[in-house]
C-alpha cells in the first residue's frame, strides 16, 4: 500500500465546539521548588497495581524503582525525590479506589540513582524492555503502559505512528509546550519507534490554534534524516480531535470498528510528551519521575504550567500557584474528561496533565429537565452512539440494550452532555451502563 499524506485531514463525525480558554499557552514552564514529602500511589496506569518494593525507612534515590509487578499489563513506578520512606499506607484515588502508596520526605538534595544508565538496545525486544522499565504509560491521561502499545500483536502490521498534540480540552496546554519547549526530543522519539518497530509514515497532530507548536514542529522535523517521512498536520480546532480514534481518522481516513484497536487498522497513536520523554529516558536512563501540568481555572490567581515530582500533593500546588479563593471543584484534567478529586490531599499521578480548578459560581448544576428528542446527543458523538438510547438502558438495568447499543465503545468524552440543552447526565448514566455491564459479565459479541 502507498502511503501518502494529505493535503488536508479527512472529515470525522460529531464533536463540540467547546470555548478553548488555552490562557497559559505562551507562557514558559516553571518548575516548582521541591515538596517537603511526596506520596506515590502503586496504581498509576491501566492493569495491574504494583506491589511495594521499600518499607518504611529505607533511603531511596531519584529514579529509583519503588514499586513492581510480574502483570505484562502494568508499569513500574519510580522514587520522584531522594529521602526516607516514612510509611507505606492505603490512599484514596479520584475514582474511589484505596490503593497502597509509598511516602517519602525529601531530603532536598533530589540525590539520582548511581545505578541509573541508558539502556543498551540490540533488538526490539531489548526496546521494549526499555520502555517498560522506564515506567512510562500515556501521559495524555489514559495511562495504558507504553510497553504494551507498542508490543504490536503477531499477526497485524502496522504503518503509520502518530504523534498526538491536538489538546482538544478547555484550559490544559501542557503538550502544547511541550512541544514548543521540547521538539528536537520529540523528533528523537519519533525516531526511536519508527526504527523499531519499522514505520515510515508519521503524523504530527497539532489543533490549528497551536500555531507555536507548529512552527517548532516542523522545524525539527525539516532536520531528521527522515523529513520525508514525517507530516506536521494541523487539524481543526473541535473537541474531541485528540481521542484516539478520532485522531485516526482525521489523519489517515481509517476507521477503526467497534471493538477493535488502532493496531487493527495499522496505527500507533503516542501522546507528544510520552514520546518526548521516551527520547529522553533512552539518553539519561532517567525514569518516569516528574510531570508538566497545566494549573488553570476561575479559582486560580496565576495559571501556569508546573513542572513536579509525581507524587507531589495537590494543595502543595495550589500553594505555589496561588488562588483568588479557595476551590469549590478541582478536576484532574480539563473541564469535558476531568475527574474531581476528593481532597486537596491527592497525589498527582504519572498520567495528570491538569488541574483546573473552579469556584462555588462555575460549578452549580443546574437541574436536568425531560429528554426533547432533539438529537444533538447523536449528532455529537464522534462514536455514533445514542446516547439517550443508553441512559434509557441504564434506567431499566437492560443489559441487552446496553450491549446492543455498544455502551463499551463509549469513550465518555462529555460531547452529548456538553451538548444537551435538557442537561442530562448523559455521561455518568454511561459509566453506570457500563459497570452492569461488567458485572454481568463483559459485553456480548
């Protein structure tokens, strides 16, 4: 098959044109003064938690591996600051669950690990090897281990990578500079897979309101040895334009079919700064142990993006940055996908790339009204699902409808919800679908 670029990205369905509020866009990062103590859940990708590798008083160093599993499905978690590991105690995540966490005071020195090197790579599988031992999963907030991705089943062939920049959220632009601030290490990255796992087609996928990223995107890209095989590709600026299989299709036409994978359909989609610090890591040997994220919202007196250890504790960020007031809502990612977090307490995990953070004023609900029949929810979903259909289901616990209605290929973007004028909780009916789903035993083929 040839594989050619277009001149424009191809139509997709659906979506929400969402207002974009990218206010710290042009502002340089900042790095954030290193926290008194870090506190470092287990469970910090998709898969199998980790189990602890330390105990309470051990010395630990940055880079350091403090947490690990034997699942193929999971990722190893790393010290983010050099200290003492004062306890290893249960911590409530922003989905509910209790989890086992590792917490260190930092002895300020942020001390790296003397057994830390880059990884010698003589095959793929030693790649792979890498890119699990570094820790790193999807750092556009999935969070599924890099490692897995890229481990293309036998079988399918893959030929085309793309890169996603799009950052379709409200508020967050921590991979827009990520790639303004970082793009010759993205360009390293792209690098690294396509000679792996031996791709020669590579989108670079930028929102058109990113013009910065572009320019900066292109421009390294016009340096690789492979300039002809790399396609900076501005899409338009609609929510939601980085979900994966919307990216897909915007880029290469493909659809990929319910049920089934970007691999089924010949494609890899990394998020930029995943791909970024994966060039890093196979420099230094330096794992997954700090995270950009974009600190925004009503209630924030200087937005920013900061750069900080993973495990650094919300409040601690919120102090840094300064708020007008304190917070009604603070979400772990943008206003459509984020979740609210429980306590100012909460660690920030690998996969965090925002805190938007909303006052008493934002975050009244005002009370949903009857269904209109209108559509908008169906006309929006860039998954062609109905969604009224679904919280019909739900209502009635049938999980015949649900499973026929594909509640499992709902990616729970927020669109029909954004988009309803009765103000249905369209989404949380979803996510109520698909756990009968589940406990009834999976969707039906």
């Amino acid at each position: 098959m040839e594989l050619n670029f277009p001149k424009k990205p191809f139509r997709t369905h659906g979506g929400a044109a969402v207002p974009h509020r990218k206010h710290t866009a042009q502002q340089e990062s900042v790095v954030m003064p290193i926290p008194a103590e870090v506190v470092i859940p287990m469970q910090q990708h998709a898969g199998a938690p980790c189990v602890p590798t330390v105990k309470r008083g051990d010395s630990v160093t940055v880079g350091q591996k403090i947490g690990e599993s034997t699942a193929f499905v999971s990722a190893p978690i790393h010290a983010s600051v050099s200290g003492t590991v004062t306890s290893v105690e249960k911590v409530l995540m922003p989905t509910g669950a209790s989890v086992d966490a590792v917490v260190i005071q930092s002895d300020g020195s942020m001390t790296p690990d003397p057994d830390l090197k880059p990884p010698v790579l003589n095959s793929k599988e030693d790649f792979l090897k890498a890119v699990r031992e570094s820790g790193l999963v999807g750092l556009g907030g999935a969070g599924f281990p890099t490692h897995v991705k890229l481990n293309i089943p036998e079988g399918k062939t893959v030929d085309t990578l793309i890169i996603n920049v799009a950052e379709c959220e409200p508020y967050l632009t921590a991979d827009n500079r990520e790639a303004i601030e970082n793009a010759q290490s993205v360009l390293d990255g792209v690098a690294a897979v396509k000679e792996q796992l031996g791709i020669h087609r590579v989108f670079l996928a930028v929102e058109d309101n990113k013009p910065k990223a572009i320019q900066m995107l292109r421009q390294a890209a016009e340096k690789t040895s492979f300039a002809a095989e790399v396609c900076v590709l501005p899409l338009r600026a609609r929510y939601p334009q980085g979900a994966e299989k919307v990216l897909i299709q915007s880029c290469t036409g493909r659809v990929v079919p319910m049920g089934k994978l970007p691999a089924d359909v010949g494609c890899v989609v990394m998020n930029v700064t995943s791909v970024a610090f994966l060039a890093d890591y196979l420099k230094t040997g330096m794992p997954l142990v700090k995270k950009r994220l974009t600190v925004d919202g009503p209630a924030i007196a200087h937005p920013q993006n900061v750069i900080v250890p993973i495990g650094t504790r919300v409040k601690d960020i919120l102090a840094f940055v300064g708020c007008k007031e304190e917070p009604d809502k603070v979400l772990m990612g943008g206003p459509m996908m984020g979740t609210a977090i429980p306590n100012l307490d909460v660690p920030i995990l690998k996969q965090n790339n925002g805190l938007t953070c909303f006052t008493g004023k934002e975050t009244h609900v005002p009370k949903a009204t009857a269904c209109i029949r209108c559509g908008r929810c169906v006309s929006g979903c860039p998954m062609h699902l109905m969604p009224t259909k679904l919280e019909t289901f739900v209502q009635t616990k049938d999980i015949d409808g649900l499973n026929a209605y594909h509640v499992m290929d709902c990616m729970e973007c927020g669109t029909c919800a954004y988009n309803c004028p009765a103000g249905r909780p369209l989404v949380q009916a979803i996510r109520l679908g698909k756990g009968l789903v589940r406990a009834a035993g999976g969707a039906k083929k």
